[in-house]
C-alpha cells in the first residue's frame, strides 16, 4: 500500500533512468519495473500519472514505432554532462577519490545509457592529483566565512625535502579577513587581509590545515569591494605577493596572443617598425614574473621604468652566474 502512495516518484525516477531521446520505454518496461517496487498498476493508471507528471513540468513524450516514451530536457544535455565530468577528472584540486565520486553523482544526472559514455579517462600529461581529501570541505567553510563576513583562523603548511607537507612557522596559527576564492594556474587560492601584517595576501587553499570560522567580524572593509580579482590574477604570476608596477615591454609580433591569453585584449599594445610592438602592463614583481618573460625568449625587453629594466638584468645576471 505504501508503495502505491508513492508511485508517481517511482515513475518519475524511472523515466529518469531507463529513457532519453535515444531510447523509449515502453509501457510494459514501465510496469515491470514499478514490480520491482512492489507496484502492481494498471495501463490506465499509468497513462493517468504520466499526465500528472506532465502538468507538474516534466518533459515527458511518445513516441510511436515502437511506442514508448522518454523524458526529454528535464536533465543536463549529455555534451554537458561529458564537460564537467572532462573538468572533474582532469582537475589538480580533486583527490582521485573525490573526483570518481563527483563522477557517479554526475552520471544519476542522465539514464543509464547516456551515464556509460561519462565512464571515459580523460588523460592529461604530467597531471599530479591532490591527496588532501580535506580540501573539498575547505572550500565550503572559505565559501562560508565571505558569505557570513567573518575571520577564519588555519595552519598553513609548506613543502619539505622529504616531499612531506609540514606546519609553516612552527604551526603559527594564520588570522586572515577572507575576501574570495580565485582560481589561477589550477589551484585554488584564498585571496584575504592578514590581520598581523594588515597586508592582503594569498593562500593555497590545499595548503591550509585546521580552517575554523570564527564569528570575529572579518576587518576587510571597503577598501576591498572594488578589488578586481579577475586583474588581481592576471598580473600575479603564480600567486606570489610583491610591488605593483606599470612596466613597458617590447615583444616580437608572433607573441601578441601570448601577451594577450595571459592580459586581456584591454591592455594597449602600439606597433613598431621591426615586427615588434609595445605592451603596457599592471603587474606584480616577483621572482615568478621575471621566470615567465625570461622563457618567452629572445626580443622581449623591459624598457620603462628604467629602476625596473636594472632589475630584470640583474636577475638575468644573477642566473649566468650559477653556471
């Protein structure tokens, strides 16, 4: 009796299941498997719920030769399904553990049949996943404090030469208003203001251990709701912190969408006479900005501010000498 009463969620689900616009079920599929459930049902019962269905806002059609029915758009398309799934497995951030149970959530989003064709290893070259199942819970708490507007507290951690994750400054604990998440080079980042140093800076999210939301107020004021977090990631070359300046480089003509990919098409670029041109850009100076121009090649020049041409070439000085 208590099935009965649940019988149109039976039919909905498995319409959900067995039927998309390549395949039907038919009505006798349908029956048998509401006796799976324990339903005995009557074709005219079952015409009679599938109208209910229909009025409720499920796509649900027929199909004649054979005659059956599918439910149609009430799901992700599977060119969808097969891009976030593309996403998942090929992510940094997901543990493998993570990412195959984000998987099987994604394939109860479409039928069986459709769900067999996201059962595919997508293959990334040199593709290193990350072994903190902790960091998917993180990013909620983090997503949580910058919605509640509240401190966080955490330890962070850092590489050793054991290859061991381990506490950064003797398991200081960290005080930092969040301000938002940024996604930059595959990782995610916690962009806040450090309350010791009343500094913004950056944090690896997998790298912060023991996150406790307070219910501190958080200090970041409004100083921060005009940050552009887009820009902030553009110009600091794998998130490391330093000076703000407005260099002008030369680069050679073939690398305008390199400069472009990583700028934005908004930046002036002014053509020279020697298949160069000209590329203002907002930046943050740091060991990491210099690394990126220096493997660009030959013809890429910083040449104002003249303070910053000298410290370029002395960082490439700085690197002949250790050979």
């Amino acid at each position: 009796m208590a099935g009965n009463k649940l019988k149109l969620l039976y039919l909905a689900d498995i319409l959900k299941r067995y039927s998309d616009e390549e395949h039907i079920i038919t009505m006798s599929e349908i029956l048998s498997k509401l006796g799976e459930y324990g339903i005995v049902a009557e074709r005219k019962s079952i015409y009679s719920d599938i109208e209910k269905l229909q009025a409720y806002g499920l796509e649900i059609e027929m199909r004649k030769n054979p005659t059956g029915y599918f439910l149609a758009s009430d799901r992700f398309e599977l060119p969808e399904l097969k891009l976030l799934v593309d996403a998942v497995q090929t992510s940094k951030f997901l543990s493998k553990k993570k990412s195959s149970e984000l998987i099987k959530k994604l394939e109860e989003c479409t039928s069986t049949y459709q769900a067999k064709e996201l059962r595919r290893q997508v293959y990334v070259a040199d593709r290193i996943k990350t072994s903190n199942e902790s960091i998917y819970y993180n990013v909620d708490k983090l997503h949580r404090a910058i919605t509640t507007k509240v401190q966080i507290k955490f330890i962070y951690l850092e590489w050793n030469t054991s290859k061991k994750l381990v506490q950064r400054k003797e398991g200081k604990t960290y005080a930092v208003s969040p301000i938002s998440l940024v996604w930059s080079d595959e990782n995610y980042y916690l962009v806040g203001l450090d309350e010791d140093s009343d500094i913004i800076k950056h944090y690896r999210v997998d790298k912060m251990k023991n996150i406790e939301v307070t219910e501190i107020a958080k200090t970041a004021g409004e100083e921060t709701k005009e940050m552009n977090l887009a820009m902030f990631s553009r110009k600091t070359f794998g998130m490391y912190g330093g000076e703000e300046e407005t260099l002008d480089i030369i680069f050679p003509d073939r690398l305008a969408g390199v400069v472009i990919d990583r700028f934005g098409s908004d930046i002036p670029l002014i053509p020279g006479k020697d298949g160069t041109f000209k590329a203002r850009i907002k930046v943050t100076i740091s060991q990491q900005f210099y690394g990126w121009l220096a493997g660009l090649g030959g013809g890429v020049r910083i040449v104002s501010p003249e303070e910053e041409t000298a410290k370029y070439k002395e960082y490439l000085q700085k690197l002949l000498e250790d050979y």
